[in-house]
C-alpha cells in the first residue's frame, strides 16, 4: 500500500530497458498511458492487448514487473528502481 497523501520526491523506474521518471504515486497501468506505451501484452493470436476494466477483474493488463511474469499492471504501485517489461515472451501467455 503506498501513501499517495504524502508528496514524494520523483523517482526512476525501467520500462521497457529506459529510465523514465515518475513524478508522482501511479499504478504501473497509469505509468503506461502517460508515456504512450499502449500495449501490455501480446496474445497468442497475435493481437496487441492492453488495460481494460482497471480493477483486476479483466486480466488484460499482465505484464512483467521485476522479472515476475502475470503482474497487473493496474493494481501494482511504482517503485524505485523498478523494472517493466511490456509485451514480452514472459507476459504473452
Ligand atoms: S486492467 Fe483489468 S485487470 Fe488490470
């Protein structure tokens, strides 16, 4: 749980292998929209696939978050040093 009352000072996270800053509390779907990165994943059929419902109920939004696999995106808090990765081997299934 993070407190997002409290102002926090910026901090990086890798998406995608680059450093972007994250300039305030956001989940990492939020992270997604606000650098254009509108693809979470990749289907079996080959359609790109991204967040839905924004609760955790559709399961569209997997990813992988520090080299764990089926992390949603939507109901996970950035965090320093965190590394994303979107669309990859690990998070097509
Ligand atoms: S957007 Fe639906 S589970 Fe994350």
């Amino acid at each position: 749980m993070i407190d997002v009352q409290h102002k926090q000072t910026p901090f990086q996270v890798c998406l995608n292998r680059e450093w972007v800053t994250v300039q305030q509390p956001m989940t990492v779907a939020a992270l997604l929209l606000s650098k254009n990165t509108l693809a979470t994943r990749v289907a079996v059929s080959g359609a790109t696939r991204f967040a839905v419902c924004g609760m955790g109920v559709c399961q569209e939004c997997r990813v992988t978050v520090d080299d764990q696999p089926h992390q949603l995106a939507c109901q996970v808090w950035c965090k320093e040093g965190m590394v994303i990765e979107t669309g990859g081997a690990n998070a097509s299934d």
